[in-house]
C-alpha cells in the first residue's frame, strides 16, 4: 500500500506563497525561483509536484510521461492531493509533465500537445519538464515581454528535439506552449511569448 506524502502543511498559505513565485516566474521569464513548500510524489521532483498543487485541480487535464505513469507512488498522492483526471493522450491534456528519464519522448508529445486556437490561445497547454541542473547543459538566451534586454540561462541536459523546438517556435504568435522547467526545486519558466536563442 501506497504511503500518502504530506503535501502543503498549510494549505492556503502555502499554495499563495508558491503561486506569488510561480507569478514571478512566468512574468519575467528565465527568472529562478524556488518552491519549497511540498516534498516529491514518489518519482515526481518537489518542484513539479508544487506547480501542481497550485496550478492543478479535479478540471486539468494531466497526462504524465511514461515513468510516472508506472510509479504508484506518483500516482496516488496526485489523485489524492490534486485530483486532476489523468489523461492518456497528450493531445487531450491541459498540463504535461514529462520526468528526465522520458525526455526521449518529447517529440512526439511537442508535436500532440494542444497549441490553443485563434478563438481560445488560452487553451494552449503548459508542459512542466524535469531537467537534471539550471547551473550547467544547454545555454540559452531569453528576449521578449518581461526581460529588459536578454537574459541568459542554462536549461540542462535538454534532448535535441526539445531545443529545435526551442529554437524555432514563433513567439509572435499567440499560439503554443508554455514550458516549466524544474530542477528539484527550483524552477524557470519560458512561457509562449518568450523568443529562445540556443
């Protein structure tokens, strides 16, 4: 039987602190924060597993990756504590997490993942990606609403499909993803509108 892991000790305070951060995250994007209200689900970091408490509730979507998708653990503290209905198709998801480990994979959920439409941008999905350091891996300049001039980051050990897709979304658009990644505890985010130079 699985063991059920404390989430917010407090709830309301803590859900508004991580939110306030996950704010400042997305308005000035390549901005680390950290989340240190909530520990892992299993094999789920601390990091994605915060963003969900505080974005996620019984109406998103969720499709997870491979990996957490077998890990009971994961699972049963995400239906306990979140209850968000999980989803097997990414195209159908609202929110994504895709663990390290399954990074081999992202193509394909890049490609299924809803972009939103020109009636509902909004719609586009946010995808939380795990990544192994925001200290070293991938180098990559951020431009656009939010940075004043460019600001430069380290992204980790991403794929290479992940950084074509980096590299060649149209930030102009309203259309597209927004992209959470998580290291641990610490996060920054690269919403739709953020130009990515790599």
């Amino acid at each position: 039987m699985t063991t059920i892991t404390t989430a917010f000790a407090d709830a309301v305070h803590d859900s508004q602190a991580c939110f306030r951060r996950l704010l400042t995250a997305m308005a000035e994007p390549g901005t680390r924060v950290q989340l240190d209200r909530a520990h892992a689900f299993g094999a789920m970091n601390a990091g994605a597993v915060q963003v969900l408490l505080t974005l996620a509730d019984h109406h998103t979507r969720l499709w997870l990756s491979p990996a957490l998708q077998a890990d009971t653990a994961t699972l049963d503290n995400l239906r306990f504590h979140v209850g968000a209905p999980l989803v097997s198709d990414p195209a159908q998801a609202d929110f994504a997490v895709l663990a390290y480990q399954d990074t081999s994979g992202c193509e394909a959920v890049l490609e299924a993942l809803p972009a939103g439409t020109e009636e509902y941008p909004d719609q586009g999905a946010t995808l939380v990606l795990e990544t192994d350091s925001l200290d070293q891996g991938v180098a990559a300049v951020l431009s656009g609403p939010g940075i004043p001039g460019q600001r430069s980051v380290c992204l980790g050990s991403l794929p290479p499909a992940l950084v074509r897709w980096l590299s060649e979304r149209d930030p102009r658009s309203p259309l597209g993803l927004d992209l959470i990644l998580v290291y641990e505890r610490e996060l920054i985010a690269i919403p739709r509108s953020t130009q990515v130079e790599v």
